[in-house]
C-alpha cells in the first residue's frame, strides 16, 4: 500500500474512532506510519474496553427500569463485567430489618462448594465489617492466609479461605448517607485488586445502592406488584398489535435490528420468513372483515403457538407476518417454515358458525455472512421468495437462492406486473 493510501487509511480509522467505531481496519509496519498504526491500533482497543465498560454501567439502571427486579440486575452485574473486573465469586450483603446484623441476600459464583450461603448472618461486631462501618470506606484484603494470621477470630474470613479465596475486595453501599449493605467481589488468586479494580468497583457499588433504596422503597409501600403488572400492561400495548396479540411491526423490525447486530456480533446466521395469507380478499369479501378479523386472530395464535424459543412471529401489516428465526441453520428455517405452514393447514378455522379453509404461503430468506445480514436486503429476498411461492400455487414454502431472484423478475415480466402479487390474492 503507498505511503498516502495508508495515511488515507489512518485518517479514516480515526474518524471512525471518533463515531465510536472501533472495528475500522488500521494498517501497521515497522516504518514510522506502521508503528502509528500500532500505537493507533492500542487506543482503539483500549476505547473499545472503556466504551464495553461504560455501557455495562448504564446497563445495570436500565435493568433496573426494565425489569424491576434486583436479582436480574445482579446477575447482569455477575455477567458482564468479567473482563474488566477479576472476581470468582461476587456476594450481596445487606441489613436486616432488625439492624442488628448483616445477612447475605445473594450470591453467585463459578464453583459449587460453598460455605457461605445465602442467609448467613455477620454480626455487626465481625472485625472485617468494623472498619468498613466506621469509614464508610472499602476494604481490600490481599491475601486471606496472612490476614487470618492476625484476625483469626474472624468467622466471614474463615468461611470465604475454606473456599479457596485469597483476595477479596468489600464495597460499602451507602443510600442517603447510610450503610445498607455491602457487595463482596471475591477471587482465589493472591494480590489481585488494583487501582483500577477500586474505582470500577465504587462506581458498581453506587448503583446497587441506589438501586437498592428504590427496591426497599417500593417493598415498603407495596407498590412493586402493582408496578410491574403495570409496567407489563404498558409494554405489552407498545410493543404488540391489538387485534392479534403477535409483536406489531416496530417490535417485531426492533427485534430483526437487535438479531442482525447479535448475528454480526456472534458470527451466527438469521432466518427471516415472510408469511402471507392465501386468497384472504376472498375471505373478506364473502365472510365479511369481522370474520376476516377472526381468521387473523386463529392465525396468529396457531403461529404463536407453533415458535421456539429463538424465533419470534409478527404482524407485518395487513394480512401478512413476519418471523425471524436466529440462530438458524437452512434446513431448521425451513423446517420451521413448514411448521408454521402446517399449523394454519392443518384444518380449517371455525369463525361465525362457519369451517373456512385457509392457507398460507411462506418466502424465506437466509444469511450468516456479514455482507448481506442488512434488513432491507433480508426482507426484500424474503418478498421474492413469497412471490415465487405464490407463482407456484400458493400453501408452499420457498426458500431464496439466486435462481429465486431470476423467476421472480422473469414472471413479474411476463405477466407485466411490476409489483409482486397483490396481498389479497
């Protein structure tokens, strides 16, 4: 590459950096303009882990408001600040309603033996606690074996060295000035926190606190059922359609977004699967729409019932649905294809005293490759792959290959239509 072209090359990885992104190629070399790269190289990586680190922070509030739950925001904790925080085991301490001593409230760690479970009591009198209540301040333990040697009366100390720990790192959690607990990061090697452990920590901490306070708040004036019955209640009329209970279309494209960037992430694949109801004009014509509606509903309940785990059904618009299907490999999207046909033709749907058979034909479109997991160009395979599925007489499964995108054009031709088949049809 010539000096200019990867100068050019710098500068735009700069610039990327400065968006926030960090997956930009940098050019390195041992001449001047390849150690810049190198040194240009580090920035970013290190970036990339403060900017993983912070988001995780934000995460454990929006854990909070999402799910209204401790136990969810500490196992998120728990997760996802492995690599920036070396820990085999993390434990929540908190005051109980007596205030006379300190109960472990949860726990969790990469192991199984455990001496210290959930529900033991410290007494407010152990002196790993005496200094910490005193100072409000952290405590760090370096190695377990020598500090046993001094504080042998130490219960909490003896437990956590029965365990296998060496090094503990304890974080008061202070809400409106006072101490309400502790978080206790935990690991089985020596000498292991430093600085930088310290400060990640308290910042942990000061959340949990706050967190904390909220929860014991709303326990307090019995809110928390009545909140997040509400929350759901809210959730589910924002996020699914009225009429047939499946995601509704900015869901159901907010879930499509998410599973691409998760598949661009993880290197795995996505199905989507356009669905389309059979001659449903015909239904809506000589039954009426609210026998139309009907059907709609029966539909949509059969796919819902007929999902896994990894996929998820939603209304697109009108008469047709969209399900995505992540991770995937062909032949399960297929197969889950199938199902979902099979489930709405199986047998007909008793709707205003009446049997109506009704069909569905499907489009699905694939990709486990990072150029083409883009929505648009996802959706617009899975349309072909409908059209073709309606071309061959409807109640079929097609999957997109090129070979898809040459029927599709050349029937569309053909028949003069510029638009696939109409939805109603």
């Amino acid at each position: 590459m010539k000096k200019i072209d990867r100068i050019l090359t710098l500068r735009k990885a700069v610039e990327a950096i400065t968006r926030g992104d960090f997956t930009a190629s940098i050019p390195c070399g041992s001449d001047e303009i390849g150690q810049l790269g190198k040194s240009l190289k580090k920035l970013s990586s290190q970036l990339q882990k403060q900017s993983d680190k912070t988001q995780s922070l934000y995460k454990i509030l929006v854990e909070y408001n999402f799910n209204l739950r401790l136990i969810d925001v500490l196992n998120h904790i728990y997760e996802s600040f492995q690599d920036h925080l070396p820990y085999d085991r993390i434990s929540l301490v908190l005051l109980d309603a007596t205030q006379n001593e300190f109960k472990l409230h949860w726990t969790r760690a990469n192991y199984n033996k455990l001496e210290l479970e959930t529900g033991y009591s410290i007494s407010l009198a152990d002196s790993d606690l005496e200094k910490i209540l005193d100072t409000h301040d952290m405590f760090i333990i370096d190695d377990l074996s020598i500090y046993l040697q001094q504080q042998s009366e130490s219960n909490l100390a003896k437990a956590a060295f029965k365990e296998g720990i060496h090094s503990c790192l304890i974080c008061p959690l202070i809400a409106t000035g006072k101490l309400i607990g502790f978080i206790f990061f935990s690991c089985r090697k020596k000498n292991i926190y430093k600085k930088l452990h310290k400060d990640l920590s308290l910042q942990i901490a000061s959340h949990l606190a706050l967190i904390i306070e909220k929860t014991l708040l709303y326990k307090n004036v019995k809110l928390n059922k009545q909140l997040i019955a509400q929350k759901k209640s809210l959730e589910q009329r924002v996020t699914h359609d009225a009429l047939t209970g499946l995601f509704n279309r900015p869901a159901i494209f907010d879930i499509l977004h998410k599973q691409i960037l998760r598949a661009k992430r993880g290197g795995i694949g996505i199905a989507i699967i356009m669905i389309d109801i059979d001659h449903f004009k015909a239904i809506n014509d000589k039954c009426g729409h609210l026998t139309g509606d009907a059907v709609l509903c029966e539909i949509a309940e059969r796919l819902s019932k007929s999902t896994r785990s990894h996929e998820y059904v939603g209304r697109y618009g009108g008469e047709e649905f969209l399900a995505i299907v992540s991770p995937y490999n062909q032949e399960g999207a297929i197969r889950a294809a199938e199902r979902f046909r099979n489930a709405v033709a199986c047998q007909a749907i008793n709707a205003d005293k009446q049997r109506i058979p009704v069909t569905i034909s499907l489009g699905v479109a694939t990709s486990n490759e990072q150029e083409s997991l883009d929505e648009n160009l996802l959706l617009q395979r899975a349309d072909e792959a409908l059209y073709l599925a309606k071309q061959k007489g409807r109640n079929r499964v097609e999957l997109f290959t090129s070979c898809t995108k040459r029927s599709s054009a050349k029937n569309k031709k053909k028949n003069k239509l510029p638009t696939q088949p109409s939805k109603n049809d």
